[in-house]
C-alpha cells in the first residue's frame, strides 16, 4: 500500500469513528429529550389523577354521609308506620270487641 493510500484510510477512520460518536451523541441527546417530555406527561397525567381522586374520595365522602342520613331516616318513617299500623289494628279491633 502506498504512503498516501495509509493517510487517507488513518484519517478516515478516526472520521468515521468521530460521525459515529457524533452520531450516538445526538441520538442520546434526542432520546434524553423524548424521556423529559414522556416525563413531563406523566407527572400532568399523575397530577390530574391525583387530582380526580380526591375529587372521588371527596364525593365518596359525601356519599356515605347521605346514605347514612338516608338510613336513619329510613328507619324513623318505618318506626313511625309501624306505629301507625299499631294504631289502626286496636282501631279495627275496638269495633270487633264492641
């Protein structure tokens, strides 16, 4: 091989290993950029959900305080239609005993 033939290729390839560090530089550089972005749309996304379920815990909440106040209630109208029915069945008997 002749001296010039050796140059070329010796300044060749620190060339071509130069393009290829530059070239995994800049696909680490974008592949930095994707990761900050995908990031950046987890932590909104995880802002949001948090966000979400607190407004669900809070509606829970509400929720079981009506269903509680719902229950009670319940309970007072079927005490007082129990009391009612009471009443009508010595009604209905005061005649029969008459």
């Amino acid at each position: 091989m002749s001296l010039r033939a050796i140059e070329e290729v010796s300044t060749q390839v620190p060339a071509d290993d130069f393009q290829a560090l530059e070239d995994k530089v800049y696909r680490t550089i974008e592949l930095y950029k994707s990761a900050r972005e995908a990031r950046a749309v987890a932590e909104r996304d995880v802002q949001r959900l948090r966000e979400q379920l607190e407004d669900r815990e809070e509606e829970a909440e509400t929720l079981r305080r009506e269903l509680v106040a719902l229950r009670r209630e319940r309970e007072e109208v079927r005490a007082r239609v129990e009391r009612m029915l009471v009443q009508i069945d010595r009604m209905a008997e005061e005649p029969a005993a008459s």
